[in-house]
C-alpha cells in the first residue's frame, strides 16, 4: 500500500519519529496524504465535489492543501506541512520531501497543465514557492524560500529569489544524508558580492599607486 510507503519515508527521513503509531497517529503530514488518497480514488471516477470537500475538510484540520486532482507517487513526506499547498494539475514522484509552507502552484496565467512536476527524489525547502506548468528533475534540491519559475534539471540545486541554479552534478552522485543538507548551500548573490569586493579592493590599490608615482 503507497501509505505504508509514506509512513516508511517519515520513519527514514524524520529523526523525531519514533514508530509508525506514532506518525499515523500524530503526524498531520500523513494524515493529508491518506484523505488525499481517497479523493483522489473520488476525483478519478468524477464524483469532485466530495473529492474537493474532502481536500478542504482536511486543509481545515491540517492546514495542507492538496487538491484531489495531483498526481502523488509513494514514498511522499511533506514535515511539519503548515502551509503546503498542491495544485490540481500538479504532478510527484516518488521519494519526494517537502517542507513547511511550499508552495507547488501556478503563475494565473496557463490553461490546462498549470502547475509543476516533480522528478523522484526532490528535496523542496521551506517556504520555496515552485510556480508554472514545468518539470523540476530527479534529485533536484531547491533551497528554502526560493521562487523557482523554470525548469530545473536532474541533479540541480536552485536557490535564492529569483531562483539561480547554483550546482547541477548532472547524475546522482550525493550520499542519502547530503540530500537532505538544507544548510550548505551556495549563496549567488553573496558570492557576486564578494567579487565585486574584490574587484574594487584591486581597483583602490591601483589608484592609489598611481596617486603615489605623481
């Protein structure tokens, strides 16, 4: 069964969880994830309006939203999940983590395919915000409160807003646990910074040699 998956992915990638009574019983992650399931099964067979009072009753207890019509593979874990919406068109693979307060929607201005989808084993920061109808790769990690509004290759990190594509390995490389280093992280515009600092430093030297041979 995908819930047993999903319960197994806590138990792998939260070490506050303890056992899987404790997750199915006190983790509001999974407790989205399973009323999702079922109107999903509802939206399939187009009885929507309980899929979507489904959706809505369990935003209001968990404060998740996952509209019945995604697409979710197993293995999904969304930690501590205030916040977290999912659009209609969007589309998970497998293995996929998010964090509070992520946002996969669309940008109001797409028809049909409006929102992202996500390769296997993405790792989404919180507060990251990924908008528009294109494909985030596998492995790919984005950065905590990035604004993520193109497509991200496999194996990519993006951070910052807007979102800058800061490392791409190309293939799989990293150990599990580098996954999900949310902390080390490269900073664009700190090291755009830094530079031009440097650039200046070099430039006030010269000037002032010069100002010294006249």
């Amino acid at each position: 069964m995908k819930i047993v998956k999903d319960i197994k992915a806590v138990l792998e990638r939260d070490p506050a969880a303890r056992n899987a009574f404790e997750v199915l019983c006190c983790y509001p992650s999974i407790h989205a994830i399973i009323w999702y399931r079922i109107a999903h099964v509802f939206h399939k067979i187009k009885l929507k309006f309980i899929a979507r009072l489904m959706s809505q009753t369990t935003r209001f207890f968990t404060g998740i939203e996952i509209h019945p019509g995604a697409t979710i593979g197993t293995g999904f874990f969304i930690d501590h999940g205030m916040g977290t919406v999912i659009g209609e068109t969007c589309e998970i693979g497998n293995n996929v983590t998010l964090y509070q307060n992520v946002t996969l929607g669309g940008t109001g201005k797409d028809h049909g395919k409006r929102h992202p989808t996500i390769g296997n084993d993405v790792l989404i920061g919180a507060g990251a915000k990924i908008l528009g109808p294109f494909k985030v790769g596998d492995g790919a990690k984005v950065g905590a409160g990035a604004v993520v509004l193109n497509e991200v290759p496999a194996w990519c990190t993006v951070v910052g807003n807007p979102g800058r594509m800061v490392r791409c390995f190309g293939q799989k490389t990293e150990v599990p646990e580098a996954k999900m280093d949310q902390i080390h992280l490269p900073d664009p515009i700190k090291n755009e910074l830094e530079l031009m600092h440097e650039q200046i430093s070099h430039i006030q030297k010269q000037l002032n040699k010069m100002s010294k041979e006249q």
